[in-house]
C-alpha cells in the first residue's frame, strides 16, 4: 500500500509538470461552459413610452380640484415585442420611485373604466385603495400600440398645488401581482381653483335721438344723436308732412320694461293741430297729428317714413313689440300717456337691446293759422325689478 501510494504521488507530481496547463485549460473551459450553461436568464421591465395622465374634470369639479371628484385619463404606448398582459396597475404615490405613500386624501375604490383604447376588452378592479388595477382574459398587445384608459369617479389628493405620481405596470397575470413586464411613472399635480365673482346689476338701458346706431351690431346707446327735429317740409294743406326719430331700450327685469309716451298738441302760440285720438289712416287737408312705430308706405309720405323694429324681435333674447293704436302700418295716433312699446312679445321677460323708429305726421287744412308749431315728447321707460 505504501508503494502505492508513492507510485500515486510520483505521478501527481509529473502532472505538476506537464499536465497542469492541460488541467487548467480543463478547469476554464469547464467554467466557461458553466456559466453559458447554468447562467440564469436575465428578465428586465421595458420602459412605458409616451406617458400621460390627464386630471378630467368630472360632474361637478375641475379636474385638478383638491379633493375633486373628477376622471384620470391614462394614455401611453406599450413597447414593442407584443407583450402580453393579463393586468395594468395604477399604484398612486407620493414619489416617483422609492417606498409608495399614497397621496392623503386619494380615493380611488369608487372609480370605474370609462374608456378604453388601443388595447381592450379590460374591466377594473378597485378594492385597495391608491391601487387599482384594470384585468382581462391574457392576450399579447401589438408592439408599440397606444393606449387609453380613463378612470372616472376619482377623488384627487387634498393638498393643493401638489404633485403625485401614479406607477404604471403591466403583468402577465390578471390580478396584478405576478409577471411583471412593463413599468412607467406619469406626474400630475393639484392646482388651486381661481374663482372669479362679478355682479351683474339690475339694468335698465333707455336713449332717445334723432338716431341711435349700433356699434357691432348691436344697439349703443352712446350713438344717439341730438333730439330736436325738423319735419321734412314745410305744412300744407295738399300734402303730408313728416318725421321720425329713434330710440333703445333693453333691460334684465323678469317683468320687462314698458315705454310710454308723454307731451302736448303741436302748438303755434294759442294755436294748436289736433291730436290723433285713435288709430287713423291721415287725410290731407285735415289738420292732424300722430306718430307710430312701425314701417310706412308713400301712401302716407313721400318719402316713405317709419322702419320695422331691428334687431328683429325673436320672443326669446329679442322682446320689444310696438302696441296697438301704434303697430299697424299707415294709421297713426297721439294721446299723451299711451304705453306706446313694451318688451312682452312671448311673455314678459329679460331683453337685449333693439331700436325703434318713431314716425311723426302733420297735416293742416286750409285755414290753419300761419306760425312755427313745436311740441316737447318724452318717452318714458319703466321697469320692475
């Protein structure tokens, strides 16, 4: 056993010499095998690309409101290699990486999936709060597809003016907790509401003038030209002389406005020409004075006097409506007092601005005494508030 064992030792020493680099050269192939052969396969989550969240304001509240009941829309692109997925998870967090604290305040076990995109078929499950996941049947995504997701009915983080985090994951399995593939963070933030407060007070607007024009379409009141007018010829007993004048009127009372008319016959010293006392077609060689509201025919003048009510009266945003005795087309009255216009076409209500044309006309008969006949009008504009 001795001679054994140094025969065994002589010959472990000539391997010393000649054999060891062919021993080591065995060793390293060896390794080199082992660790193409044992290496364990290394797995690493792909980046989410194109990453959003959107803060969509819900029912009631912006949707950036602390503490806002609004929907998150979720938007972004799944990597390429056609993944599969059984479950995406929105983790909400105080950071974007690190230990997750949810946001204080954050409720997301009432959301529900209200649109989906890109990828479909997926329902929602929200029973731990700050961490809702969507699932579906297991199905590969095609490589590099766009996706949207909106969660509505979530309640945003109490600060104001604080960003959070949401942690995007996509998994093999349906429930969110095994086979982890793909990973991505979006950033939101809360914002303050700015609240803005006006007044708008009750309001009557009312102009006379010879003219009152529109500026961009719209009555203004600031157009109105002077109130002293000439009639367009001189008196005569074999034709009608005439006139008109303008105003606007607009007002935000629920009861509208009404407008009357007030003032004394054309007069010449102690002379007068009657007043109109009724809705009448004028006569020539009649000495006689009326107005209306409305557009007339040369049947009356020439030229023709008086224009339609603009804008047009719609019943709605548009009221004004000339009134009987002073609404028909070539008969004219005059009695001091007389509600002349009101803004009741449909009910009485709010109205936006229009211009009405009043139109005046003389006529004298033979004998009326020679002189300059002027009269005062003034039209009143009452509202109710």
């Amino acid at each position: 056993m001795t001679l054994l064992s140094a025969h065994a030792s002589i010959s472990l020493m000539g391997m010393t010499r000649r054999a060891r680099a062919w021993f080591g050269v065995g060793l390293i192939v060896l390794s080199v095998f082992s660790l193409i052969t044992f290496r364990p396969r290394s797995v690493s989550a792909a980046q989410i690309t194109a990453r959003s969240l959107t803060l969509v304001a819900g029912v009631t509240d912006g949707g950036s409101k602390p503490l806002g009941v609004v929907n998150h829309l979720f938007a972004f692109t799944v990597p390429g290699g056609a993944p599969t997925i059984g479950s995406i998870q929105f983790l909400y967090c105080t950071t974007a990486a690190g230990t997750c604290t949810m946001p204080p305040g954050l409720v997301t076990t009432s959301a529900t999936l209200n649109a989906q995109t890109g990828a479909t078929g997926f329902t929602m499950v929200n029973t731990t709060n700050g961490a809702p996941y969507i699932t579906r049947t297991v199905a590969a995504i095609g490589s590099n597809t766009p996706v949207t997701y909106q969660l509505n009915t979530v309640t945003n983080p109490t600060a104001a003016n604080t960003s959070f985090y949401v942690r995007l994951s996509t998994f093999t399995s349906t429930n969110a907790t095994t086979g982890s593939t793909d990973t991505g963070v979006v950033a939101a933030s809360t914002a303050n509401e700015i609240v803005l407060t006006g007044t708008m007070p009750e309001s009557l607007i009312f102009c006379t003038g010879a003219t009152v024009g529109s500026t961009s379409g719209i009555p203004d009141c600031s157009t109105a030209t002077s109130g002293s007018i000439t009639f367009n010829q001189l008196f005569s007993p074999t034709d009608t002389a005439s006139a008109s004048s303008q105003m606007a009127a607009s007002t935000n009372s629920l009861s509208g406005y009404v407008i009357t008319v007030n003032g004394a016959p054309l007069t010449s010293g102690a002379t007068t020409i009657p007043n109109l006392g009724s809705a009448t077609v004028p006569a020539k060689g009649n000495s006689q004075f009326g107005m209306n509201l409305v557009a007339n025919t040369t049947a009356v003048s020439n030229p023709a006097v008086g224009a339609v009510i603009t804008p047009t009266s719609n019943g709605t945003t548009l009221k004004g409506q000339p009134l009987a005795g002073y609404n028909t087309a070539d008969t004219f009255k005059f009695t001091t007092g007389d509600t002349v216009a009101n803004s009741a076409q449909s009910g009485a209500g709010p109205t936006n601005p229009q211009i009405y044309t009043a139109s005046y006309i003389v006529n004298v008969a033979g004998g009326q005494l020679a002189g300059t006949y002027t009269t005062t009008l003034t039209y009143i504009c009452t509202t109710t508030f």
